[in-house]
C-alpha cells in the first residue's frame, strides 16, 4: 500500500520532490520524471526500518509546518504514533506520542489548511471503562504545534463504531462486536466552519432505516470545561446514524477510503465510487464510471434484451435493452 504527496506543485518540466508513505517505509523522489527512476529511504524512526516484523507507514503530509509521517505496527513499545521533521528529508524527526493509541492500528493524518499549526489524527484506543478487555474504539487526537513543543489533546464524544458496523453498551461499556475494518475504511479531512473546526471522517458503514449507509460523519470541534469535544451526543454511540447533528453519510455507499474538501462541497471516495455532497444533499457521480463491481452476469434465456448483473455490494442491475 502506499499514500503519496508532493511537497510543491510540480514546476512545467515535472520537477517535484515526491514523499511515498508505504508497507516498507517512508521514501522520496525529487526531480524530473524518469521512468523507472529510484526512490530514496527517508531515515524517521527510532531504530532501523526493517527491523520492525509488521511496520508501516500509513499516511504522510508535508506543510509549512514540517514534514509529518505515521509509523504503526511496529510491536516496540513507544515506537507507534506521528513523527515530524521541521527540516524536511534531512530531519530530525521529533516522536509525537498519542496519550491512550491502539498500537498496531492504522493512523490517518488531517491537515487544517486554515491553521497549519494543528493537525488531526484518525485511529484507534482501547475502551477508557475496560481497556484490557475491549479494544478499537475509534479515536480523534489534536496535535498542536505552535508553540515548540507539540501539544496533543484528546477528541472527547467522538463515534466509536466508525470502523464497525455495531457497538453494544453493556454494564456502561460500549463493546466493539463486529468485525473492525480500519485497515480498509479510513478517510480524514478538515475544513473551518463559523471559526471552528469542522473534522469530517470516513469508516466502514452505518445501519441506517433498514439501509446501509457510509460512516461518515461531520464533527465540529469545541471546547467544553477545558477539554476537546465534538458535537455528537454520546447517546448515539449505538445508533450513530440517528445523530442528526453530525451524520452524512444517507444515501452514501459504505466503506470510505477518501474524503476531500472542495469549498464548502465534499467528495468521498468509496466502495461504490465517487459522491459529492453539497448544501446538505448527497448524490452519486458514478454516471460513466466503472464502480459498480460486477461479479457474475446473466443473460435472459429467450431475448436478446435483457441482462442482469450481480454486483459486490451494490445489488443486482438490470439492463431491459436498447
């Protein structure tokens, strides 16, 4: 797997240095495109990359602000987390520590354009009731780094179930029971609304009327008695989609892989393609695009006409002819 970024958009002759976040490492490649050209190993974390069984590095961003990489699976005790250079690929880079991490769980970066000294993380932390007992209640950390040294605050009220399809409250413990899919659902973005925060974040899928919907949530971020907090009512945690105030994700096939803002718009990329969301209103922009997914189809055994196709997630469709 890898998520890759460019530090500068790329000059007329293709000249950029490109950062690669991968199973394998973080590498870069500066210059004009060659084809077949060499990466670079850029040297991060605390012993040698492949030294670590099951490391890798699922997300990079490079701003005004440093060059900021995700380290995971690294099964040595303080070595999971964010890492930061100011210096760009020479570093050094500083360990970022994220208070209460799921070690081993896949971590997704979230730039706040609007205030490049804070950064979101997108992760996992075991239950705060029953920590070694029941893990993978989805987690949001703040990082902010405008004073010298990092400052990383916790996400109070955030949806635990965003990579699960259902959580259960037992005894005032809310217990993952479903298969967690965070190693293949995960989107993080950030915009600014009204002056704060607006943290939109992409998971798995959401029981919804008797529909599945994405897990896809818009989270305003406040401050109350001193701590972080979003807008979603904790009474939700077991039916999160009825969360009026922060769920968008009706309409919007699950399992999310990519949020993006355009203005004031969102895109989202998932199992079932490309949607848009804009003024409150969901629609699919799949018209013309391969992202239906069939896997077995059928002719009908007398006309010419009619075809049905039986597709991964996206049920049956049926053509009636020209």
């Amino acid at each position: 797997e890898m998520c890759i970024r460019d530090r500068v958009t790329p000059a007329l002759d293709g000249s950029a240095t490109l950062i690669a976040a991968t199973s394998t490492g973080l590498w870069s490649r500066t210059g004009a495109f060659t084809e077949d050209a060499d990466w670079q190993r850029v040297a991060f974390s605390p012993q040698g990359f492949s030294t670590y069984a099951n490391a890798y590095c699922s997300d990079v961003v490079w701003n005004d602000r440093g060059l900021w990489v995700t380290l995971v699976g690294t099964g040595a005790a303080g070595h999971d987390g964010v890492y930061r250079s100011t210096n760009g690929l020479a570093g050094p880079f500083t360990a970022i520590a994220l208070p209460n991490l799921e070690t081993g769980a896949r971590l997704s970066l979230g730039e706040a354009p609007h205030a490049t000294t804070r950064m979101y993380v997108l992760g996992k932390r075991p239950s705060p009731t029953d920590p070694a007992n029941n893990t993978g209640h989805a987690h949001l950390w703040q990082i902010d780094v405008s004073a010298a040294a990092a400052n990383v605050r916790e996400v109070q009220n955030f949806p635990v179930g965003l990579f699960v399809s259902e959580v259960k409250l037992t005894g005032g413990n809310l217990i993952i029971t479903k298969r967690d899919q965070s190693d293949y659902d995960q989107a993080i973005a950030v915009r600014q609304v009204g002056g704060n925060d607006v943290v939109s974040v992409g998971g798995s899928l959401e029981s919804n009327g008797g529909a599945w919907d994405a897990a896809l949530f818009d989270l305003t971020i406040t401050t109350a008695a001193g701590n972080l907090t979003t807008n979603f009512t904790a009474a939700n945690q077991t039916n999160p989609a009825a969360d009026a105030a922060t769920f968008i994700g009706a309409g919007i096939h699950p399992d999310v892989h990519f949020v993006r803002n355009a203005g004031a718009a969102l895109w989202v990329g998932c199992d079932g393609g490309v949607f848009h969301r804009s003024g409150g209103n969901n629609r699919s922009m799949n018209a013309g695009l391969a992202s239906a997914e069939p896997g077995i189809i059928a002719s009908h055994p007398t006309l010419d006409g009619p075809v049905l196709a039986g597709t991964q997630d996206n049920g049956a469709i049926q053509r009636i002819g020209d």
